[in-house]
C-alpha cells in the first residue's frame, strides 16, 4: 500500500479498559449461555434454526454481504472470540483472515486454537496498518463501541466518519464492508444506569441514520436490513440459557455479576420489543477508487 501518512483519530468510544472490563469477566462464563461457538451478537433465524444455526447463518450472512469467499484478505473489527474469523478460513476458503479486538481475553482465546490463515491482534481499528489491502472487511457488534455518551450529533459523526476513512484506506477497490450494529430509534432514548455505567460503559449506540450519513462519499450503501426481532430472540434464549446455568455461572463470577447480565438481557429484549432500539445489518461498497 501507498506510504501515505496516518493520523489517528482522538479517542473516543470505550477504551481498552472499559472493553475489558465485560469481555474478560471470564470467558467459562460466557460459554455457558452463549453457546460453543462463542458467537456474542444478534443471530440470523429462519424457521426451524436453532441458536447454533441461526449463528451461523448469521455469519456465512457477513461473508456473503463483503463478497468475502475465495478472497485473499478479510479484515473482522471487533472479531469476539474468533467464530467468523475461523469460519472465514475453514468454509469460506480465505486465505488469511485477521481479527482485531481490545479483549486480551478473546485474543488468548483464539491464539490458542487458532487454524491456519487466522491472524488476531490486539489492536484499534485507529491505529491499525495493513501491509496490503484488504479484499472485504467484516464488522459486527463492534460499532457500538466506537463512540461514548455524551458527544454531540457532529462529534459522534466525525468518530464514525473516521472509521468508514479507515475502511475505506485499507480496502481493496470495489471492496466490500458488511456492518452489523444496534442503534436507536430515536434520539430521545433513555438508557438504564445499569447498561451505560455496569455492563457498556464508555459506549453508546448510533441513530439509524449516523452509519449511513457518515460512509457518504466514501461508500456506496447496498443493502440494509432491521432485524430487531431476530435480536430479541437471542437474547431471550441467551437468558433462558444463563438461567439453566445459573449456578455455575454464580461459581464463576458471582450472584451479583449473573443479575446483573440476566437484567441487561432481559432490558436489551424489552427495548427491541419496544421498537426503541434495532438491530441493523448494513453492507457498503468502496467508491471514488
């Protein structure tokens, strides 16, 4: 790639601390209710999935949307414990597939099981360099973390806009991002202190529009798609799993940590009910190469 210089954008989002602070919790106890594969975002249902197969749906879905099978490079921002990045290089026949998260955790997680072609660092999207460009880059579940509460409508399109600039600069021409994110409904949305101050901190969620208004010029939006309901239905059985396990999940991380994440999934479900939060799934195409 061209040597042109980098500047980094401020920070803003949750810090690596912050994303640690729920991601390294323990990573047994995730395992618990969200299932083998370690996949923590939305599913993708169709009659008759379950759980396990809705996921993984949802990831050949983010495959599909980037154009990324048979291609060189994938790039996944905010790659979890690894799910996507294996089933790149393992079903999608990449040849390589690098992940970047701030979770030591997850990175350990995936180094120690890691097939051939996965890459992981620990890494921001900021300050990330790629050596060549990216075929398709994958994002899910990340982008909420990207700006925190309290900037304004311009501060937060200006940290978005720095992400879809990143994109953009590392992406092959005529490359593909596919983008999975929640965002409000409306500006106006109240959030419990228990998600904004215990389980996100650091974090807030977009407006529909924000992702949108801030690829302009740099992406050409393809496809876009609310799947709220698919949503509020992992995250019921996600609960209904932590409760099956509930005293295992007490032997890991305590009473107070389980209450607490089964309110946040019980909240999270109610809001998607609600129409006050969607889940949106979004693929761009690169422009102005």
């Amino acid at each position: 790639m061209s040597e042109t210089p980098i500047t980094t954008p401020p920070r803003a989002g949750a810090s690596p601390d912050a994303i640690m602070a729920h991601y390294d919790i323990s990573d047994a106890f995730f395992g618990l209710w969200i299932g083998p594969e370690m996949i923590y975002s939305s599913a993708l249902f169709e009659h008759g999935d379950d759980l396990h197969g809705a996921q993984l749906r949802k990831l050949d879905y983010h495959i599909a949307a980037a154009g990324a099978a048979a291609t060189a490079r994938v790039l996944d921002i905010g790659c979890g414990w690894g799910a996507l990045l294996r089933r790149l290089v393992q079903h999608a026949d990449v040849k390589t597939a690098c992940g970047l998260t701030l979770s030591r955790s997850q990175a350990a997680w995936i180094r120690r099981s890691a097939p051939p072609g996965v890459e992981v660092r620990e890494e921001d999207w900021r300050v990330h360099q790629a050596d060549m460009p990216y075929d398709a880059i994958i994002s899910i579940g990340a982008f909420e973390h990207f700006a925190h509460r309290g900037l304004d409508r311009q501060a937060k399109l200006d940290v978005y806009r720095s992400f879809f600039d990143f994109c953009h600069r590392v992406l092959a021409d005529d490359g593909r991002l596919s983008l999975q994110t929640i965002a409000y409904v409306k500006s106006s949305t109240d959030v419990p202190s228990l998600i904004t101050d215990k389980i996100f901190p650091d974090s807030e969620l977009p407006l529909i529009s924000e992702p949108i208004v801030a690829a302009e010029e740099k992406f050409e939006l393809l496809t876009l798609r609310n799947d709220a309901d698919h949503y509020y239905r992992t995250l019921r059985m996600w609960d209904a799993n932590l409760a099956g396990r509930h005293d295992e999940a007490v032997a890991l991380v305590g009473e107070q940590t389980v209450s607490d994440f089964r309110q946040y999934l019980r909240t999270s479900a109610f809001g998607f009910r609600r129409g006050h939060i969607c889940l949106l799934r979004m693929s761009f195409r690169k422009c102005g190469a």
